[in-house]
C-alpha cells in the first residue's frame, strides 16, 4: 500500500495515524489521548453531518424552491415543511421545546408504523415460510444446491434450533407455591438445547466481529507500516 | 306565649286557651271525656226556647207520670237512662238488715259467689224482686216499641263506641244489661289505668271486684261517683260507696295495722329512692293475704313464690359456640344509661311533646361505642410469609451500613498488554517483513459462484446502486470486502450511482471508487454518481424505493451546482424512473439493523433486480437466513475477506484483500491461540476452585 504525499493528503494522513495512534492506546487504559480521539471524532462527524444536512436537505427543500421558482414554489406542502421544520428547531431552547413535540411525534410515529410493518411483511412472514419451506427435505436450496443427506441434516438442525430456542423464550410458566416458576421437565430440556442453539449463534457473530475487528486492525496496521516506510524513505 | 295558652300536643303549635282544636292541623285541644263524649255524640242541647216538641212533649209526660205516681220530676242535667231507672223500693234494697246470705256471711269461697246457692236456698225477697223483674221483661218485651233515635240514642251510642265487638243483643235482652242480676258477672273490660281505686280500698265482695259492667263509662279520673247515683242493682250498701267499711269485712281483718308485717313502699316517696336492700325486706310469705285474694291466685294458676326454686333450678342459658363467637361482647356495650326522671330531658317537639323520660329519637348504632379490634387476625400464606421475609431481607440489607470499600489495589493489565502486544506483533510482521506468507484460500464460500454468475449477468445499460451504509470505524474491512465487487463491476463498465443514510457515507464511497475507479478510468458524473445523504432512517428508504427521484434533494460532489433534478440529468442515471430500473442493488452494511431495513422495506420495490449484500463478517450469521431460503430475499452475499480474497482469485486481480490477508492470517492464528489458552486457564482454574472447595467442606 503506497502513500500519496502530496501537500493536503500529507497532512491528512499524519492526522490519520496520529489519531490511530491514540485510539490504540486504549491499551494502556482510559489516557487523554484517547479521550481526545473520541472527542475529536463525535465533534468532527456531528458537524460533519449538521453541515451536510444544511447543503443537502435542508436548502434544496426549503430554500432552493423560492430561489429558483419565487412565490409559485409554495404549496401546502411547502408550507407544512417549512411549519414542521420551524417547530422543530423550537426545540433547541427549553421553554419552547414543547412545540416540537409534534413534529417529533410525526416522526417517532410514521418511524414506527413503517418499521413493524416493515417487519412484519418483509422478516417476519417471509422468514416463517421459508422455515416451514425448508423443513420438505425433498427441496432444494436454489442458491446452495444442498440435496440428499446435506439438505435433512440441515432441515433437521433449522428444525431443532428454531424449536428450541423458541422454547427458550418461552417465559410462561406454572406458578409454584412459593411464586417460583414450575416448568416441565421436557421444556426445561428443550430450553436447554435452545440456549446452546443460541450460544452457538453468539460465538459466531462473536467469531465474524473479531475477523472484522482483525482487519480493520491489519488496515490500520499496514497504513501505519506504510505511512512509517514513506517517512522514512524506504 | 301565656300561660293561657294550650300547645298542640301534634303539631306544638301555640293555640289560645279556649281554643278545642288545633287551627294547625285540627288536633284536638283539650282531653275527650265521658261527659263530653256524650254530650258530642248525642244529639245536640236544644237551646232554652228553641226545644224541640219531642222534647217538650217528652218532659210533659214525665212530669204528668210524677205527679200520678208520686215520684218526683227527673232532675235537669240527669241522663235520661237514669231518669228512668226505678228508685228502688223498700223490699228491693236488699235483704232485712242484719240478715246476710248465706253466700255472704261464708267466710271462705267467697269466689264462687251466690251463683253455686242453690235455687231452693234464694231468700224470699231476692226471689220477689227476680220474680217482678223477670215479669217486667216479658211485658217490655211484649209492649216494647221499635228503637226510636229519640229516645233510645244513649244506648245505641253506647254499644257502638264502647261494645264495638260485642254482638248487638236484641231488645230482650236490653232490661237485663242495664239491670244485671247479682249472679256471676261476664268477663268485662278491664278499668282504666287512669282509673282510681274503688272508694273503699278494702278488698270488696266478689260482686264488686270486678270492673264495671260492660257498657259503662267508667267515671273521670279523680272523680267518685255520685252515691246517689249508684243504681241499686249493684247491691252496694250505701255506707260501703261512702268509703265505710262493711260488716262482713270489719270481721275479716284487724281493723288497724298492729300485727301486720312491714311492707316497704316499691314506690319510692319524695327523696328516697328503693335499695335492693330495703326492698329485700319484702317476704311475701310473711304477708297474710285474704282468702278471696288466695282463691283467685289458684284460679289463675299463679303458683306462690318459693324462697329457694327460683334462679337456682333453672339451666344457665347457653349460646352455641358459633354464635357465642359472633357476639359483640365489647362492641356493643349498653351505652345508653336511664337516668333518674328528674333528669331526663323533656321532649320540646312532635307529638310527645311535654313528656318526660322519652326513647332517644336517635339510633343507638349512631352513638360513640368502643371500636371493634375483632377480625383483625392477618392470615398469611406461606408464599406471603417468604415474600416478607424477602422484603424485611431487604430493607435489612439497605438499612445496614455499608462500609467504604478498601482501595483496590492497582494491577498492571500485563494480561491485557501480553495479548495486544501478540496480536500487534503477528499483524505487524507481514507488513513488515513479508512473512510469513499464507497461502490463500482454497474453499470457495458456497455463495460466491452465485454472486459471480448474477454479476456476470448485469445489463450494461442499467447502472448499479451501490448503498454505503457503514461507519467509517469499518472502511478496513468493507473496503477491501467490496473491493472485488467493484473491481468486477468497472471491469464491465457498469455505471454505478451510490446513496446512504448515513453522513459519512458518500464520502467513503467517493474515497472508495475514486481509488479502484482510477485503475478503469471512471469519472465522477461521467461514470458513476453520488446520489448523496438521504435522511430519514426507514421511512426515506422506503419513499426512495418508491420514487428515487423525488426522495432525493441533492447529490454529492456532483460537477454542477446540486439541483433536484440536476444528478437525475447526468448520463449516468438515464433511463432510471424507479427502483427497479437500477440494474442491481448492493448493499454495503456494517450493522444489522440497516441491513435488514433495506431488505424490508426496499426489497419489495426491486422488482426483478437482484438485491446483493455485501456485509461485515460480524452480520453474516443474521443475513444468511434471507440469502439461503427457498425464496430468498437476498439474491447474493459478499461476506468477510476470505470470500473477498476468494472473489479476488476469480477476478485475477489481487487487491486490498489480498494485501490484508497475511496479517489478518496470522492476526487470527493469534487471536484463536489465545481464546484456546484463555479456555484452559479458565478451566482449569475452575477445576482447581472446585477442587479446594470440595477439600474444605
């Protein structure tokens, strides 16, 4: 991996591996080097974002239209945004941060509405056929091509593994005399392997996040090793 | 108000003293007496000139029989009844004097009276009178004209307001309820409590015991009939209704109180109240009662008192035990204590007015009582008793004070700083030295040939949309992951536009294309476009999947100044009017949750466009279940960069991956070497915990 050098790019990249560096410190322990990264970074991406949300939403939409098309621009659409956008901005000071309420409640509101339904007709339901699907060892994959003894061992591990770990969330239970919670043997059984199902599952988001976290690491290494070789001429 | 005035005993309006009635609600006034209820029931006092003939014709009469007969003219004011009562001649006054019955002059069985004397024993004189009055009957009975309201309305007065129940008797019959004989008297009504005690207080003969006849009006209280008055069919001497003690008496008793057992008062007198104590003096058995008296306590079966049954014979009265358990013993204490008359208050309103000593209106329940403690026994499970005793734990423990903590005591992560430095060390060398040098891999990930296949089946005239939807923390990683793709994509001169909801994710895409773009000659607006931020989480990737170009404000770095529909001009969008008109669409995600809002909510509108995710190695495990259904939702998955080397090896281009591979290599020999130490240790150190344990108990 070579370096440009030139002028801006130089500074840039010195930048970069200093503040590398002193987000690799963490090693050492909480240290103001580190504290100084994080705070460098939450302040440079906040700004970041509230200047590209300035030139990329919030003119285009609500300024563009006058400059460009004067007084015919404004329809109650516009009107509404610009209502929306002023109420909202209200929030920033304590004694009129009521009037924002209702554009945030706009907000949260149709944010919410599409992601259950979202979730219902794009994961949910989708994902509920294709387990029952999946469950007819004659089928084949289309994308993996499993078939024969490869497809009913897989059917029949997507069969226990979905099973189980529903079981184990399964948080219903008899009540005891003691207000404890009386479960069957075979439920607490099928629980059991469920709960391995979902370790498993764990283990190897844990085992993706470390192979991502590793090359990122070999990234950040090798620009460091690179930047280290272009400094030093070799 | 005077003292003139009456108060109605009803309604306790003030009314004047002459006043009969209530002018409130009518009520009346004054007390109805006998007198006066004759004189109101019968027929009005003809004024003095204003009689009526039969009147006047009436007391002709009379007068004119007095003064053949001789007898004198009835009395003004007398009632008529009494008028024409006989004045009882000589032979009827009773028997010759000193010649008593035999009935009479019997010192005992006074109670059976005259009525057991047998027929053959009656006297000469009681026998003629009989005689004459049974004749008189018959000739009345025989002459008697029908009832008149003239001169018989006393009479019918009488038996309807005082025999209301009694049949009337037919007019046969009437001679002898005026006269009775002197036999045995019917049942009558008992007196008046108002009334008082007969003139000679002494107990009378059998004959005079007895209240009035029915039919009579007893006289007013305080008032003692006229001797004069008394009709001689009573058979009581004179002397004895002028309160004079009879013959037949004097002989029965002492005639003072010498010899007599003291009897105290059960009536206190003025200022002395009765004590148990005096009245204990009282011994009926010591009191010498008459025979008469004796005979009619017999006849009513009152058995005499004896001293020692009563109380001790009787069984104590005993409640179950369910009802002795409800009984409110302390509850319901008698708070309501009678006071002495004097001190009872005198009732000031409704229709008890002016008496004394009267029922409290108000309730007992309503009084101040003792409050009840009963039922207050908590009866606790045994699930309560150890939730309390859970919670008395509980307060126990945040009660207790809790001492400072001793300083910890510093450790150097030598751990910590063993790890990193192996892990830095094993990624350093190959960047460093050039070895060690891993071979690359063999095993083809299952998915990549079909990733190949679809991308070599791209249209050329369709431009790809290329989402970057990661952190710049991921650009090691996705970059050198994604490179392939976009080495493969530029090989085919495939246009490429790229968007993100993320701030910094148009410019990683710009870093990223311009630094493999520059190798095929791709230009900004020329051959790729950046479509820019779009804002708005869920909801702005689902109104882009519906109309792209008006979800969209501005683009990003574009060559002209940024205009709505400014990008949507550039040749590298032409022909796209919907989602579905971009050739593919890969997703490049660092997380989940954007990763599966693109498959949710953009996934519908892709139409026959394959939805490619290129995706962290840390995501792939929650995207597989959309890739490997038999209708899969994700047509492709790029993950991790052995699938990048990997796609890399198919292109024949070494790139970014490649160069990382080295040190990722032996980055993960290092990393999985020290999980593998790490397990031991931790086994073993509990196995060593366990083992001390199971030593010591």
């Amino acid at each position: 991996m070579t370096v440009d050098l030139t002028a801006l790019e130089t500074a840039g990249t010195i930048a970069s591996a200093l503040l590398t560096l002193m987000v690799l410190s963490y090693i050492l322990g909480d240290n103001v080097l580190f504290r100084i990264a994080v705070h460098l970074f939450v302040g440079v991406a906040a700004g970041y974002a509230g200047a590209l949300a300035l030139r990329t939403v919030l003119y285009p939409r609500l300024v563009l239209p006058l400059l460009s098309d004067g007084f015919s621009a404004i329809t109650a659409a516009f009107v509404v945004s610009w209502v929306l956008a002023l109420l909202l901005g209200l929030k920033a000071w304590p004694s009129t941060a009521w009037l924002g309420s209702l554009p945030m409640a706009l907000l949260v509101g149709v944010g919410a509405a599409l992601v259950v339904g979202g979730a219902i007709t794009g994961t949910l339901v989708p994902q509920a056929l294709a387990t029952m699907d999946s469950l007819d060892p004659s089928a084949v994959a289309p994308l993996t091509g499993e078939t024969g003894f490869e497809r009913v061992a897989n059917v029949l591990i997507l069969l226990i593994g979905t099973i189980s770990t529903l079981v184990y969330f399964r948080f219903t239970a008899r009540r005891g005399p003691l207000g404890e919670a009386l479960r069957s043997p075979l439920s607490i059984a099928v629980s059991f392997v469920g709960s391995v199902f979902i370790a498993l599952t764990f283990g190897v988001m844990y085992a993706g996040a470390l192979a991502a976290a590793l090359a990122v690491l070999s990234e950040r290494i090798q620009f460091l090793v690179g930047l280290a070789r272009g400094l030093l001429g070799g | 108000m005077t003292m003139a005035d009456v108060r109605c005993p009803m309604c306790s309006t003030i009314n004047p003293a002459d006043a009969t009635a209530c002018s409130v609600c009518g009520a009346r006034l004054k007390p109805m007496i006998a007198g006066e209820a004759e004189s109101l029931a019968g027929p009005p006092e003809p004024q003095e000139g204003e009689a009526g003939d039969w009147l006047a014709r009436i007391r002709s009469e009379v007068e004119r029989k007095a003064e053949t007969s001789g007898e004198a003219p009835p009395r003004p004011g007398e009632p008529e009844w009494l008028n024409r009562l006989r004045p009882a001649s000589g032979e009827e006054e009773g028997p010759p004097e000193g010649e008593l019955p035999e009935w009479l002059s019997e010192e005992e069985g006074s109670a059976a009276g005259p009525s057991e004397a047998a027929p053959g024993e009656v006297p000469d004189w009681l026998a003629r009178i009989r005689e004459r009055q049974k004749t008189e009957l018959e000739a009345a009975a025989e002459e008697a004209p029908p009832p008149s309201a003239d001169d018989d309305w006393l009479g019918r007065l009488r038996r309807e307001e005082f025999l209301p129940t009694e049949p009337e008797a037919p007019l046969g019959e009437e001679p002898e309820r005026e006269a009775p004989p002197l036999g045995p008297r019917p049942p009558s009504r008992p007196l008046p409590p108002s009334s008082p005690p007969a003139p000679a207080a002494a107990p009378p003969p059998i004959s005079a015991t007895g209240p009035p006849p029915s039919g009579r009006i007893p006289p007013p209280s305080g008032e003692k009939p006229a001797v004069s008055q008394a009709p001689p069919f009573m058979g009581i001497s004179k002397d004895l209704l002028e309160g004079a003690m009879p013959k037949w008496l004097e002989g029965a008793g002492p005639s003072s109180d010498e010899g007599l057992p003291h009897m105290p008062a059960l009536v206190a007198e003025e200022g002395l109240a009765v004590t148990p104590e005096s009245a204990s003096d009282l011994q009926m058995g010591s009191i010498d009662i008459p025979n008469w008296l004796g005979d009619l306590r017999k006849d009513a079966g009152v058995a005499p008192p004896d001293a020692g049954a009563p109380g001790d014979s009787l069984a104590r009265a005993t409640l179950p035990a369910w009802l002795e358990a409800m009984r409110p013993m302390d509850t319901f204490r008698p708070v309501v204590e009678i006071q002495a008359e004097d001190a009872q208050e005198v009732e000031s309103a409704g229709p008890l007015a002016g008496l004394r000593g009267v029922l409290l209106a108000e309730p007992v329940v309503a009084m101040p009582r003792q409050p009840s403690y009963s039922g207050a026994r908590l009866e606790v499970t045994e699930r309560q008793f150890a939730l309390a005793d859970l919670i008395h734990r509980m307060v126990e423990q945040e009660a207790s004070e809790v001492g400072p903590k001793p300083p910890a005591r510093r450790r150097l992560p030598f751990s910590r700083w063993a790890i990193a430095g192996a892990l830095f060390l094993a990624v350093a060398l190959p960047a460093l030295l050039g070895a060690p040098s891993l071979s690359v891999p063999t095993l083809v990930p299952p998915g990549l040939p079909a990733l190949i296949t679809l991308v070599d089946s791209l249209p050329g005239d369709r431009p790809v949309l290329l989402v970057f939807d990661y952190e710049p923390a991921y650009a090691g990683e996705l970059d050198a992951v994604a490179g392939p793709l976009l080495e493969d994509l530029m090989q085919r001169d495939i246009r490429l536009a790229t968007v993100s909801t993320r701030p910094s994710g148009p410019p990683l895409a710009e870093r990223l294309i311009r630094r493999i773009g520059d190798a095929h000659g791709y230009l900004n607006g020329q051959d790729y476009v950046h479509l820019g931020y779009l804002p708005g989480g869920p909801a702005a990737v689902q109104l882009f999947a519906r109309d792209p170009r008006e979800s969209l404000a501005g683009g990003f770095l574009l060559a002209q100044e940024p205009t709505r529909r400014g990008m949507w001009s550039t040749p590298v969008l032409a022909g796209v009017q919907q989602f579905s008109d971009f050739g593919a669409v890969v997703i490049i995600a660092a997380g989940t949750e954007i990763a599966r809002t693109w498959v949710e909510q953009a996934g519908p509108w892709t139409g026959a466009s394959p939805l490619v995710m290129v995706a962290s190695a840390g995501i792939e495990p929650l995207i597989r279940p959309y890739y490997e259904a038999l209708n899969p939702q994700v047509d492709a998955v790029l993950s991790g960069l052995p699938a990048a080397v990997a796609y890399e090896q198919a292109n024949g281009r070494a790139g970014d991956a490649r160069l990382l591979w080295d040190s990722f290599g032996t980055g993960m020999l290092v990393a999985e070497m020290a999980l593998i130490l790490g397990g031991m240790y931790g086994a073993a150190s509990f196995l060593l915990r366990s083992g001390t344990g199971t030593s010591e108990s």
